[in-house]
C-alpha cells in the first residue's frame, strides 16, 4: 500500500510557483516563482520555515531554480531571459552572476554531475551549454536542434550527456565531440509538447512526460541507441508538467488536473501506486524528490511537502 502523507504546507509566494528543488546536501528544499523570488525552507523542530529569501536577481517570473552539486549556488531560469547564479559565502547569499544571451523566456536550468557545466533552455528554440570555470561562465555551444519552444533541459547523472525536450514534441541527446557539443540521439514518440523527463539513478532509463498526458519510460538498448520501452497512459486528466524519478524507483507526476501521482516499476509494466487527488488547488507545476520526502508547487501558490508511506 503506497500514500502520501501530507508534512507541510508552506505558504509565502504571492502569485504561482513554479519550481521546487532540493539541495543535494542538506534537507533545504528551495521554491521560486512569479513573485521573482527564492525562499529557501528547513526544518526548526516540528515546523517547515522559510529561512532565507533571495530577492533583486530576476526581474520577471522565476521558471526554475536548480542547487548546483556542491549545495552552494542556485541557479534560475526566467522570463526575463537570464540566468541568475546565487552563491553561498561566509555572510550569506550574494548574486554571482547574470547569464545574457537567450532571446526569450529561459524555461530551465541544470548543473552537470561535476558542476563543469551549466545549460540553459528557451523559448528563443536554443540550448546552451554554460562552462563552468571558479565565478566565470563562459558559452561554450549553442544548440539549435529544436524547432520550437525548448521547455526542459536535464544532465545525465552519471555521464556528460544533455537532454532537452521541446514544444516540438522532441527529445534531443548530447554529447561533446572535438571542440563542440553535437546532438546524437532523437527520442520521438510524443504527440505533443515534452514538458519535462528525469533520468533514474543508475541513468539507463529516462522518464518523459507531456501535454499528451503520457509518461513515456526511455531505455538505453546494447546498441547505445535510446528507445521506448513503456508509454503510460488513461491516468491523467490534463497535462503532465513534470516527472521525478526517486532514487528507490518511485515516479511522481505533476498534472495540470491539480493531481500529484506515484508510479512505480514492476518488471516491464508501470503501475498506478497511489494518486492524490487535490494535491493543490490548481495546476501541480513541479515535484522533486529527497528520500521518501516529496515537494510540489501549484499555481495555488503553496509548496507542500510530503512523506511517502509504503
């Protein structure tokens, strides 16, 4: 029997969140959204609170905020088509860095395992690949495989591999050729927009979720080629916004029909474990896992967290 066990529910953003995030070192969980702001939440005893704000970065909507590998940098995507870069020094916070360069919206953000490099995503159709060197970040490609909107941009957590999915129904692998970063792997299957995927943790499996209200487990075969083993469909009302896969196999979904749901994995099927309901009251846009601690964010302008019973 698998639930959701509602911890907390943290209340402080005006306008909808977008994006929540946990530090990989710390049981810190970061949120950001449309009031361009990045609280940062921990646990004082037997209460959640909002210890750290971090304001003046972004001028427009926070898309997503990413915790770099180390746990002392955040990064953000916003509509105001930077990258802003955090970092955490002996008197706090201060902003690093202002990446330019995206013509648009930047949708997301994502640090590399050995946080070397950074990407970014737009809505300018552009992937960007960051190279990371002490506060410097300098471009070091721009992709420009997509032909619409790119929504989400994914490391592998093991290899430097890059993934971006798109408006254009696609997902694009890449990997670092010579001097420069070249697209070697397309996984077509969607009908409609790829909102988000999230990688297992041994990173042989991807998982991908869509406007086509699929999940869509990806597997890398023996001959290095990815391809669809699993399309998971009839279980969401409305469109999937993201996807996070657990490191003990658990999938959460965040469904714009206000649902948060939990997939698991038995053999080659996967299998409906458990559904909540009204998890917001609105659009879920984002879940993120720590252990068997899960996060989500609505447009109902909470963050909630919650404990996986099984």
């Amino acid at each position: 029997m698998v639930a959701l066990e509602l911890v907390a529910q943290l209340e402080g953003h005006i306008g909808k969140v977008w994006s929540v995030d946990w530090s990989p070192v710390t049981k810190t969980l970061a949120s950001a959204g449309a009031d361009k702001i990045i609280r940062l939440w921990h646990r004082e005893g037997d209460r959640w609170v909002c210890a750290t704000s971090l304001d003046g970065g972004n001028t427009r909507t926070i898309r997503q905020v990413k915790w770099s590998p180390c746990g002392n940098k955040l990064a953000t995507a916003s509509f105001d088509s930077t990258t802003c870069i955090w970092e955490k020094g002996e008197e706090g916070w201060e902003l690093l860095a202002t990446l330019e360069g995206h013509e648009s919206e930047v949708k997301s953000i994502s640090w590399s395992i050995d946080g070397e490099y950074l990407a970014s995503c737009s809505r300018d159709k552009s992937v960007w690949v960051w190279e990371v060197c002490d506060e410097d970040y300098e471009c070091a490609s721009v992709l420009q495989l997509h032909n619409q909107d790119v929504k989400k941009v994914l490391w592998h957590p093991n290899a430097p591999i890059l993934a971006s999915a798109s408006y254009d129904n696609a997902i694009r692998l890449y990997k670092e050729e010579g001097d420069d970063w070249e697209c070697f792997d397309s996984l077509l299957g969607h009908s409609s927009t790829v909102w988000s995927m999230d990688f297992n943790k041994m990173g042989d499996s991807l998982v991908s979720c869509s406007d086509d209200r699929t999940l869509r487990i990806w597997s890398q075969g023996q001959n290095k080629k990815w391809t669809c083993v699993s399309c998971v469909f009839g279980f969401h009302g409305r469109v999937i916004y993201d996807v996070a896969w657990s490191r003990n196999g658990m999938i959460a979904s965040a469904c714009g029909d206000n649902a948060v749901r939990i997939f698991q994995q038995e053999g080659s099927s996967v299998i409906l474990a458990h559904i909540e309901k009204s998890a917001h009251a609105g659009d879920v846009n984002s879940v993120a896992w720590k252990g068997s601690m899960l996060a989500s964010c609505g447009d109902d302008e909470l963050v909630k967290i919650w404990s996986l019973q099984v």
